[in-house]
C-alpha cells in the first residue's frame, strides 16, 4: 500500500485566489456544502486551514465557528491541523476543505480530528478528484510542481477506508465542477459525467459502535438459531407422517 506519509509539501496556497480556478472551486463547494452543512447541529464547528476559513458556512446551525490554521488573516486560533489545542470530545463538526490536499501526513490529521470530535460528530473532507481533467495534469512533466498539481490527490475509495479504520459512516459522498476553468463547471458534462469532476466531498459521521459485526458474535448467533430451526423441522416431518396416515 502507497504510504500516505511524505516529506514536507513546497508552494502550499494560503488562499483560494492563489490557486487557479480557486473562486470556482470555492464556490462550487459552498453550493454542494449547504444541504449537508443545514442539518448539522451541536455547539462549536471547526474549520480547519485557510482554505476552510474562506468556506462561506452560514447556512450551518452551529453558531460559534472557529478557524485553525497557521496562516491567514481570518484565524481565531493559530496551530497545526495534526495538533489541535482542544479537549477530546468538544467539536460537533469539522471542516477540512482541502486541508489533507496538502498535508505531509493526512493520517495524523484524521486522528487528531477524531479525538476532537464527540460522538456522533460530523466530518467534511474534499479534495481533488484524481481521476479528472485537473488530475490528468499530474502526469504532465514540470505541472506536476506547480498549484494545484502539487497537491494530493486522494481517491475517494481511499479516504473511506481511512474513515472506515476509525469507525466512522459515511453519510454522503459526490464529485462535481468536472470543467476547472468554467464557473458552473460544465453543467450538462456534470450531470451525465459527475464521476469526472474535479472536485469531491465526502460527509461521515463518528460512530461509537462498530459498523460490522464480529465473525465470533456472528456465528455464535448462528448456532444459538439451530435448535429451533431443528425443532421446526422435525415438527413438520412428523406432520407428514400423520398425514400419511
């Protein structure tokens, strides 16, 4: 498995005005995120890097919002995404729009994320879909150092088994915005084609049991139900003799 760990990212956007297309991108995700951001509810929402701060949430019922970042003008509180200054259990929700995008090591984020969240706490993760136009780029020598192409670009399988290790559902996932440099992002190609699009979210839930069952529990289950299958069939058998007779 390709590890998710690397070495220090070079030329990290502090805006989305530094990334181009970003006022697209930042739009489009403000219109995918209102449904889901409108039946979230708690006391605080984290909204975690710079990216994330310019992510319009009004329409979230959760009035007291906090940005956490090391850059940016718009932060109420300054520190690393991978080291939250909060107690475990006090966030209802977390915004992390492209903050793993850019992240030398994404699995320490989701940790420390998940020991902010409570129970029952909301997690919404986007980034770059690799399999679009914007990923093709990659493959392209010298774009590939460049903003967005330097960024990482995790497939969605990928992140829900990273959510999936830590026990949380995932409640919605889309992709969407498939032509980068259109401000609607091609509407007839996304409505026939949204598997293409640059752009992808993914909502989950933190649970607090597990999401499936123990193999044991399973088929101990199994053999407590035998007996009365069983019964059930020798009952019938003896019905037929009577019958027969």
């Amino acid at each position: 498995m390709k590890p998710a760990k690397t070495r220090h990212i070079r030329q990290v956007p502090h805006s989305w005005s530094q990334i181009p297309w970003g006022e697209f991108y930042r739009e489009a995700l403000i219109k995918h995120l209102q449904p889901c951001l409108a039946r979230m509810y708690g006391f605080h929402l984290l909204k975690l890097g710079q990216l994330s701060a310019e992510i319009d949430t009004e329409s979230c019922a959760i009035s007291h919002q906090v940005n956490v970042g090391l850059n940016g003008d718009n932060l109420q509180v300054i520190a690393e995404p991978g080291s939250l200054p909060f107690e475990s259990k006090s966030v209802d929700a977390c915004l992390l729009a492209h903050c793993l995008a850019w992240s030398s090591d994404p699995h320490r984020i989701l940790r420390e994320v998940d020991r902010v969240l409570i129970d029952d706490g909301w997690i919404i993760i986007s980034g770059f879909n690799p399999f679009s136009v914007l990923g093709v780029g990659k493959l392209i020598p010298g774009l590939h150092r460049k903003v967005p192409w330097n960024s990482r670009m995790f497939t969605q399988m990928r992140l829900m088994d990273w959510l999936n290790l830590l026990n949380y559902e995932v409640i919605q996932r889309t992709r969407f915005q498939v032509l980068p440099w259109n401000r609607q992002g091609g509407k007839m190609i996304s409505t026939h084609f949204p598997a293409l699009g640059c752009l992808s979210i993914i909502v989950a839930r933190k649970r607090t049991f597990p999401l499936i069952m123990n193999p044991a529990k399973k088929a101990a289950a199994k053999r407590r139900l035998s007996p009365a299958v069983g019964a059930t069939s020798q009952y019938r058998t003896r019905q037929r003799h009577q019958d027969s007779d």
